[in-house]
C-alpha cells in the first residue's frame, strides 16, 4: 500500500493517495467466511480471466475498495497492476477473436490452474500454512473447473463462422469475472450460493458439449473417409 502511495503522489495524485491509506487502515478486517468467499472467487475467476483477476484485485486492493490480507499484497505493487494490466489488455482483445480465442486458452492452460491454487492459498498464507494448502486446493480445483468449461465451450462456440457470438461471450466472461469478485467482497454468503449453482451448471454444459463436440468430430472424420472398392474376384 505505501509503494502504490508514494506512486500516486508522484504523479500528482497525493490526495487520492491518502484517501486510499485512509480506507485501508479503516477497513475491517475479513473474517473466516470472506476469506474463503475471496479464496474461491480468486481460483473459479482464475479459470477463466487470470490478468483481470490480478488486476482487479490488486487495484482494489491499493485503492483501500478491499482489504487484502498480507499474502495478497504482491498484487497492490504498481509493477504487478502496471505488468497484469498490460496482460489483461492484450487478452482482453485476443480472447474476442474467433481461433485466436482457444489458441490463447491453450496456451495459457499451464498458468491458469496453478496461478489460482496460489492465488487461494495467498489468502491464508501469511496466517495457516493448513489452511492456505487447503486453499490451494479449492483454488486449483475451481480454476480447473471453470477453465475447462470454458474451453470446451469457446471450442463448441468456434464451430460457428461468425464472430459475433465469441464476443459475446467473451463479454459475458468479462462481467462474469469482475461480477464474481465484487460478489465474494460485498457479500459471501450469496457468493457461495451463487458459486454452487454456477458449478452444477456447468457439468450440466460439460456434459452436453462434450456430447456435442465428439458427435462433430465423428461427422467430420467420416466425411473424410475413403470408401473402400470391393475388388472383382471375377477377373
């Protein structure tokens, strides 16, 4: 907090900046339920807008909107929000164009899941080392999820020439993202609510798209087969 201070009022900015030292040192301090609303919000948001959750979080965090607890507080740096909002404008663009879209979920499906296990764990870890691995693994096991129907749906969504719905969703994942962290700082209680209907349905659309995808590559592959010409045993 005190690096993203000193920036603001070397830009000129001090006022914001000791309004923002002024919210944090007034913030309350998160309790068990927050913590863990922040923990799942940071892994299932990682799945699918990992920038934009670094982003966000750390510019709440230094803006004193959210008290971060101490092994959060990487991301309130100036060179991380500077670092991932340059990443979350680069995504932000690629993740709308139909192909590049999957390319760049794929690509990025080695940092996604353990980037949101270490973002849980982050929330307990300056405090419980049970609790942060406990974290972790509700992190890892909620960004897997939610990038998985993701990219499963991106990959249904892509069989589909025009552009227009990949936007469109893409939006959808934009909201859906800042709407879930907003959602687990206001209020946790309907976060987990609203996270266990978010999971069922998307078994639901696992399930359905896997289905539906599998049955498409049968077609396409049997398009491409050449039929075989019983010889003449006659001649």
């Amino acid at each position: 907090m005190e690096h993203f201070s000193a920036w603001l009022q070397a830009l000129g900015f001090g006022g914001l900046g000791l309004a923002s030292d002024a919210l944090a040192r007034g913030g309350a301090q998160l309790d068990l339920p927050a913590l863990l609303a922040l923990a799942a919000a940071l892994g299932w948001a990682s799945g699918i807008r990992l920038y934009a959750v670094v982003f966000v979080t750390g510019l709440a965090g230094a803006l004193g909107w959210w008290p971060l607890p101490a092994g959060l507080h990487l991301l309130q740096h100036p060179a991380m929000l500077a670092a991932s909002g340059a990443m979350l404008f680069v995504e932000f663009f690629a993740d709308k164009i139909p192909g590049l879209d999957s390319l760049w979920d794929l690509v990025h499906s080695v940092i996604r899941i353990p980037a949101g296990a270490a973002l849980a764990a982050g929330v307990f870890g300056a405090d419980s080392g049970t609790m942060a691995a406990v974290a972790a693994l509700l992190g890892g096991s909620l960004a897997a999820t939610s990038y998985t129907t993701k990219a499963v749906t991106r990959a249904a969504v892509n069989t589909s020439p025009e552009p227009f719905s990949n936007i469109a969703l893409s939006l959808l994942e934009d909201g859906a993202t800042v709407g879930a962290l907003w959602l687990a700082a206001q209020h946790p209680l309907a976060f987990g609510i609203s996270l266990c209907a978010v999971l069922v349905i998307s078994l639901w659309l696992l399930v359905r798209l896997w289905r539906f995808l599998t049955a498409l590559v049968r077609r396409v592959s049997s398009g491409w087969r050449v039929p075989y010409v019983q010889q003449d045993t006659d001649r």
